[in-house]
C-alpha cells in the first residue's frame, strides 16, 4: 500500500444526522491509581508562557500544551496506545503477534510502550538522523532497532517506510499499524487532545498552532476545534525543507533539517491540509534558539519541534490583541535530545550558535584565531582499503605514526586506520592479520582546512582524539573538464596543538 494514495480523508461531517463510523473514546480524568502506566497519556497540563511573549512584543495570551507529560514522553503516546487498542478491539492483532513501524522515533517510543505493557514484540525502522537518545529508549523498551538512510526518498526500498514493508512480507503474523494512514492517528487527538484543549480553556481559544508530521495531531485537532470552535484558527507549522505546508509556494525544494519529529517529503494520508488556516515555515536555527529560551526561561524541557511550534505561535501573534489567547503544541522532551540541540558544541559546530558566544573564554587565548596551518605539521602518508593489517602496522612502526588515513585508489578519504584498534581487534580475533584494513576503519572522523581557527580545532579534540587537515585539488582531464578532490594534508592531535601553545607560551 502507498503512504500518498491509501484510504480516502473520512468523509464523515460534524454536525449531521449521519453516524460516525468510528469508535469514539471520551476524554476523562486520570485515576488516582493507574492499572498501567498507559494510563498517565493524556490530560497533559496547559501552561502559561510568562517572559517570551513579553520579550518579543506579543501581547496575546500564549499558553503550551506539555504533550512530553506523557508516560513516554511525547504526544505519540498518544496514538501508540489508542493504535494498538483499536487494532485489539477489531481483532487484527493478537498477543504473540510482532508489530512493525517506520517512525522518527517518538511513535517508536509510544508504540514501544504499549507493546511492553502488553507483551507485543516490537520492531522499529529509523532513519539514521534520529538521536541516540531516542534508539537508547526504544532498546530499554525491548524494541527491536533498524537503522535506514536518512537521505533515502520515502518511497524508496532503503527508507524506513520500504524497509519496514519488506519486513512485514517476511515476517509471520506482523502488521504495520502504519501511523501514516491509520484513522486511530487523528482519532487519538479528536477525542483526547482537542477536547483537553476546549475544557481547560473553557471554550475560548482563538487559535491553536501544531507542528506537523504524520499530520494526525494537526487534523484531529483541528476537526474537534473546528466543530466546537468554529472562528478558532489552527496554524499548521512545517520547517523548511518540508513540503507540508500550502500554497505550494511556500515550499522550496526538499532538503535535510535537522529538527526531528515533524515534516516528509511526501502527503501522508492521515494529513488534512484543508483544515489548517494557515502555514508557516519555519529555520533549525530559529527552532533550536527558542527551545533552549523555552528552557531556560519558562522551565518547559521541551524537544525542537516544540521551538518550531513556539517560533510560527510568535509570528502569527505579534498582531493580536490581548484578549486573544493562543494555545501551541509542545509535542516532545529535552530526554531526546541531550547531546543534540542542548550541547553548546553540537550547537556550534552545526552553526545554530556564534563560535563566539558558546567559547567567550576560550576566544580570549592567544593561539585562539591562529589557523591550523600553524602548526605545521608533516604531511602524512596514506595506505588503501586493501592493505592487509599486518602490513598495516609494519607501516605505522615503520614511519613513527599513531594512525593513518585510509583512501581509494582515486585518493578519496574512507577513514582511519589507527594503531590501537588495529591491535585491539586482533588480539581479540574479530579480525585476521591478513584481513584488509577496511574492516577496521574509524569512519566517523573530522575534517579541517588549513585556516580553520585553532579555537574550533580544539573543541572538536573534545570528542576526538584527531582530525584530518584536508585541502581542495583541481584535477583536469582536459582543457574543459576538471573534478575537485579532497587530499589529506595532515593529521592534527591534541599533542600537536599543546606543543603550539606551550611553545608560544615561553
């Protein structure tokens, strides 16, 4: 089944004499003692935001849904529990069967919770940008982990969504709950978080903003409000890079971002964009800023598409009045993303900060905006992928290295090689010494230029023990064709930048 062209948008109207088709769950309030843990998802607390408003110059009333009150931590425990009990109710799955989801992580996490509680096997397929935190989670949970390319097209057979199909056709007795285009997704939000928002805000609300995904919180949302509150605006939120959001317009190319949880390169089925007033995009970097200020500033440890929803809440309300009120939805936890937009490194290295402002000390040293090239360093040998790795060690011995760079006959850059791995491997049999050095590659590694400044030099040997200094070469074949390569001109370790410090501080 396509994740664009599955079941028809429900054609069932508020307001009319014709039945709903579908199984309504009322809200209602939290038991004093739980039966299970899933019964701490919903009645998520609405709280005001006292400073930021102010900061900005808004004057209508702001208030936050915390959605990462939930038992797993965001608004996907929501439909995890609400999927997983619909399905049980109709009697296609039953215990003993594995369910399999394609997920950014936190309808993972909600599904994961409810197949714990309730003795289902699990099994997740994850794009690789998705945050360590979330896959530690999913694993505590007893979830099974498959790592996809980010990069890969929806529809292709390397995505989440593809690799999660192929496993379904292999596994016995398993089913794809399929957040996308299951009717329990916008359900979950029509009868538990729309309703929330109308009884905490006794009826008035003047409008609501939602990041959006899947699409199934904005539009079950969107259709409780619009039935109860019919003048409420609902503004959908969609970062950029996303093709979410309408008029078309507003959408550029598909591109990669970085805030996690919201936005696809394809329409899922359960999204309906004609309830939404009006979109906005929105950047990482605003995004990441205001969830750290959201943080720091009102106390809510909120995730990314929380800034997200809180950036566009603040730029469609700077015209309102102060009798207007606005509710916006936090969907997710700081817990996610700890050494993600929280770490002042990640946040520079990724530009969502000055390197100023996040190493004002470090700046004020000497050796601070001197460049790398002042090191001098000897210009290194490299080895190829097919060197065996006794022969491997011969070399490093040989010419007084600690590790090597490893590249193609063409001398792109495949990774390192380094002194103690190699040893650690082979002494532990994982590898043979007539193995080939590809087996035992570092492939996360570090790139600098010749002028990156010896401050950035340092805070990358605050996670890494070394980083290759590479350069640019034009290569022509031709009078008119050239291609550019990338050629290793050193090797920097943190020896190399204390000699240059100690030496300077004679």
């Amino acid at each position: 089944m396509s994740y664009t062209d599955g079941p028809v948008h429900c054609t069932w109207k508020p307001n009319t004499t014709e039945k709903s088709p579908h199984i309504h769950v009322p809200a209602g309030p939290k038991p004093k003692i739980m039966e299970t843990i899933l019964d701490n998802i919903g009645n998520t607390p609405l709280v005001r935001i006292n400073k930021i408003g102010k900061s900005l110059g808004v004057e209508c009333e702001i208030l936050a849904k915390c959605e990462y009150f939930n038992a797993g931590g965001s608004v996907k425990d929501r439909i995890g529990k609400r999927m997983v009990e619909d399905a049980e109710k109709s009697g296609r799955i039953k215990l003993g069967d594995t369910l399999i989801e394609p997920t950014s992580g936190n309808t993972g996490i909600g599904l994961a919770l409810a197949a714990a509680v309730k003795g289902y096997r699990m099994v997740i397929t994850l794009p690789e940008k998705m945050s360590q935190e979330k896959v530690d989670v999913l694993k505590g949970l007893g979830a099974e982990i498959i790592r996809t390319p980010t990069e890969a097209a929806w529809d292709s057979p390397e995505s989440h969504i593809g690799v999660a199909q192929k496993l379904n056709q292999q596994i016995p007795d398993s089913h794809i709950l399929d957040q996308y285009a299951n009717p329990s997704n916008p359900l979950a939000h029509y009868d538990g978080t729309g309703e929330e928002i109308i009884q905490q805000c006794d009826g008035r609300v003047d409008v609501v903003v939602v990041a959006a995904g899947t699409g199934g919180t904005i539009t079950g949302i969107a259709r409780k409000i619009k039935e109860r509150i019919p003048a409420c605006k609902i503004v959908g939120v969609d970062p950029v890079g996303s093709i979410l959001a309408q008029p078309e317009s507003l959408n550029g190319p598909i591109t990669g971002y970085k805030v996690e949880g919201i936005g696809y390169d394809f329409i899922p089925t359960v999204l309906e964009r004609d309830l939404v007033d009006e979109w906005i995009k929105t950047e990482d970097k605003e995004s990441f800023l205001m969830s750290r200020r959201l943080i720091k500033e009102e106390g809510l440890l909120c995730g990314g598409s929380s800034g997200s929803a809180m950036v566009a809440a603040m730029r469609y309300c700077r015209n309102l009045g102060a009798d207007k009120r606005c509710v916006v939805i936090l969907p997710d936890s700081v817990r996610n993303y700890m050494t993600k937009f929280l770490n002042d490194d990640w946040m520079a290295e990724n530009e969502f900060v000055d390197q100023e402002e996040s190493t004002r000390a470090e700046q004020s040293e000497w050796w601070a905006s001197r460049q790398v090239s002042e090191l001098r360093l000897t210009t290194p040998i490299t080895i190829t992928s097919d060197v065996p790795c006794k022969e491997a060690i011969e070399i490093l011995n040989q010419h007084g290295f600690d590790q090597l760079p490893v590249v193609t006959a063409n001398n792109e850059i495949l990774g390192m090689v380094t002194e103690g791995n190699l040893m650690s491997q082979i002494v532990s049999r994982r590898v043979e010494p007539t193995d080939p050095v590809s087996k035992v590659l570092y492939k996360q590694f570090k790139q600098v230029s010749l002028d990156t400044p010896l401050s950035q030099l340092s805070r990358i040997f605050d996670k890494a023990h070394f980083a290759l200094v590479v350069t640019s070469q034009r290569c022509f074949s031709g009078t008119s064709s050239s291609t550019d390569k990338t050629v290793v001109v050193g090797v920097a370790t943190r020896i190399d930048l204390l000699r240059f410090i100690t030496a300077g501080s004679r």
